[in-house]
C-alpha cells in the first residue's frame, strides 16, 4: 500500500493477514456457493444487468452500445470505467461465461479486500488503533459488506474502495493522525487526490457531490495560511485533472449524440420509471423492458437513445408536477428504505426479514456513532457528516438500494465499533472477555485510544 501514495508510517498499516482472510473467504465463498453460476435466463441479462450488455458489445466488436437486449445502438446509459473491465474479462475469458463470472466476481472481492487498508488507516487517524483494528476486521468478513463482491457483477465493490481511498488520502492531506498534522499538502498528493476522482466520476458520477466537499475541507483545514494561495492553485491543478480524466467520455458523448453529456445520459428514463403515477417506489424490474419484442423496448430501438431519454424525461416532469403529493409520499418512501432496507422480493421471508433488520440496525448505529463523533469533535466526523446528508440524496428521488449505501460503509464500520466503544466506557460490559480484547478509551481523547 505505501506504493500507492506516500510513505506511511506502521501504525497507520493493516496487518496483511486481515487483507489475505478477507479476500480468501470470499474467494472461498464463489467456490463453495456456486455464485458464479449467474442464471442464463434473457440471454445472461443478470449477468452485469446493462452493464454486462455494454461490455459485451464491446467484446463482440459492436462499440460502446446496447445496454438491454438486442442491438439499439450507442449508449451513455453506464459510464465506462467498470464497464471497460468487464469488457476486457469477456474478451479474455469469454462473454457471459462461467470463468468470466468467477474472474470479475475474484476482482470484485480483491477490491474489497484492499479497501481493509483504507478502512484501518481511516480508523486510527479518526478513533484510535483498537477501533481501527475492530472495524477492519467487521470489514472483512461480515456477510452484508461481503455479498456485494461475490454475488453482484457492478462497480459497487469498486467505486467503495475508491471512495475509501480517496477519503484517507484526505485525511493525509489534511493531516490527521500525524506527527506534524500541519504540513502542507504535497503535489504529488494533490495529483492523485485528481486523478482519484476522475476515476470516481467515470466508475459512479454519484461521488462527485463529495469532490468539491473535500477540496474545501483541505484547503480550510491548512494551518500555514502563508501557502493558501499555492494549496489553492494545486486544488484547481487536481480539478483540471479530473476534468482530463473524464475529457476522452464527453467528446466521444458530443461526436455521438451531439450534446453535452459529462458522466450518464439516463436520467430521464429512470425519472419516468420513478415518478410515474403508478409507481409504488420499488426498484423491482428494469427502467426499460429488456424483451426485444417488448413495445417499450421496441420505441426505445426506434427513437434513440438520446430522443427516448429526453421524451421520458419530459413526461416524468410532467407527473411530477400533475401529481406533487404522490411524487412526495415516493421520496419519503425511498428515504426509508434507503436506510431500513428494500425487500428483495415481493413474497416475505424469514431470510428477507433478517436482511432488512440487519440493513436497518447498521444504519441506526452508524449514524448514532456519526451523532456521537460530531458531538465528541472527531477528526473527519464533519466530512463523512457531509457524505451522509449528500450521497443518498439522488436515490430518495430515483430508484433505492441496498447496495447503493455500500460507500458509506467503510466509515459507517468505524462509527459503529466507535459507538459501542464508548457504550462500553460509559455503561460497562458484562462480558470479561470483551473488556480484555476491547477497553474503553477516554470519552473525549482520540489520542488515549489510539
């Protein structure tokens, strides 16, 4: 990992077995549980969903296109970044074959795997070595962070471990945990904080909210008000970066659609899925059908991607404004299930019900830990606040998902081993052994913790 950035010093190192554990239980996990054996139902569609249908085409040699069934030609319905390594695993090990399922679905769980690093070094630069060495641990192996590298073919397990990354970094930048928190950011610092969220921009446009958060965050925190003017030049140095990385996307965009369209050109489309009168706020079924003899499918085939997008767009306005207190009751109904939990399924379950309680419990400690850390004043609690209140924010008026919360989750991991930390300071613990391998620290001082 110190190859990735910086120099760091050990304390702020993951202990490798971590690393090793968690990427063999999930290896382990795709072997024993078969998850690579991806249903072949609509031609494999489950496979990678639009996703899996743009790599593909691009396997196959039809370009960057058809995102559902059928060849209907160019898209911006996916931004590349994850769609371009699928496509190059179905071009070395065959599209919508068994080994592929089994190559991406082992990359997905490496992601995660390395996100352990992020996930410690987050940990002892905000509450201490203990937290850090918990939620590290929480991280590798429970089942509702693993699911999204063994079971799902998407970005998910990717993006989160950029995010992670691009969290800790500012966390150096700004100088926590360290033995001189107030040096300067390094240019080579400023580079990689860029390049990381052109990256981001081209693998979940989602992100991006937080990119200039973090920027100013940076910049307020510098101690050396001398240097501001140069920090300030380097910040826009990694903006003009990010713009580069995503530069090669919006020309292609504008030479094929003729329009501007920087990150997903599909906003329309899942607005109208969204706000229509007779939607219940589900994420059930795909934003169009994936039949090809479908007639929703067949329009969109005949008008274009880019002239279909813009009709249903206009329509989804139009519901919204005929229909503004169903439009609200559907907010408020994705709020909630953002955060308690969407059923999977139409038909309830002992299995569902478990899901959802635990999807409901994280969520509720995780933010209690988030009410505590602000309360207390620890390092970054006013950052991951604004990821909180900001990244959500498009699911409650689109389409909810579980996974859609997962990167919030290396952060949310540290605040919960930190809310129960200080319960056990503050009330006690009963059991002798959790007092051993888990003491208290001081309420107040991150320093004792660590």
């Amino acid at each position: 990992m110190s190859r990735l950035s910086a120099p760091l010093e050990d304390r702020f190192r993951a202990p490798s077995s971590i690393f090793w554990i968690a990427l063999l239980v999930r290896v382990a996990y795709i072997v024993l549980g078969h998850t690579f054996r991806i249903t072949p139902h609509n031609n494999h569609f489950e496979f990678g969903w639009e996703t899996g249908r743009v790599a593909a085409s691009l396997a196959q040699g039809y370009g960057y296109s058809s995102p559902f069934s059928g060849n209907t030609g160019p898209t911006t319905w996916m931004v590349p970044g994850f769609t371009l390594l699928l496509a190059g695993v179905f071009k070395v090990f065959g599209v919508y074959t068994l080994l592929s399922a089994w190559v991406i679905q082992s990359i997905d769980s490496l992601f995660q795997a390395l996100t352990v690093f992020f996930v410690f070094e987050m940990g002892v630069r905000v509450a201490g070595h203990r937290t850090a060495l918990w939620a590290a641990w929480i991280w590798a192996l429970y089942p509702g962070i693993i699911q999204y590298g063994v079971k799902w073919i998407w970005e998910t397990s990717l993006s989160t471990m950029l995010f992670a990354w691009v969290l800790v970094l500012s966390m150096r930048m700004r100088g926590i945990g360290d033995p001189q928190p107030n040096r300067a950011p390094r240019v080579r610092e400023w580079i990689l904080f860029g390049v990381l969220w052109g990256v981001i921009a081209m693998t979940n446009p989602t992100l991006l909210l937080m990119a200039p958060i973090q920027g100013i965050w940076i910049l307020i925190g510098m101690a050396q008000r001398k240097n501001l003017i140069k920090q300030t030049a380097l910040a826009l140095l990694a903006a003009a970066l990010c713009a580069a990385a995503c530069a090669p996307w919006v020309i292609r965009n504008w030479i094929v659609f003729h329009a501007f369209i920087p990150t997903r050109g599909n906003f329309g489309a899942e607005a109208a899925m969204a706000w229509a009168p007779d939607s219940i706020g589900m994420p059930w079924g795909a934003t169009v059908p994936t039949v090809e003899l479908a007639p929703e499918h067949q329009l969109y085939a005949r008008m274009g991607e880019r002239a279909y997008v813009q009709m249903r767009g206009q329509l989804a306005w139009q519901w919204a404004r005929a229909y503004p207190a169903h439009f609200w009751k559907l907010v408020a109904w994705r709020f909630y299930m953002f955060w308690a939990g969407v059923p999977h399924t139409a038909s309830p379950s002992v299995a569902e019900d478990v899901r959802e309680a635990a999807h409901c419990l994280t969520s509720i400690a995780g933010i209690l830990g988030l009410l505590l850390a602000l309360r207390r004043k620890l390092p970054a609690a006013g950052l991951f606040a604004w990821a909180v209140v900001l990244l959500p924010a498009i699911y409650y008026f689109i389409i909810p998902g579980s996974r859609f919360r997962n990167p919030l989750e290396p952060f949310f991991t540290i605040l919960i081993v930190y809310l129960f930390q200080q319960a056990g300071g503050r009330w006690g613990f009963s059991i002798p052994v959790l007092r051993q391998l888990w003491p208290a620290s001081h309420p107040r001082s991150v320093s004792s913790a660590t």
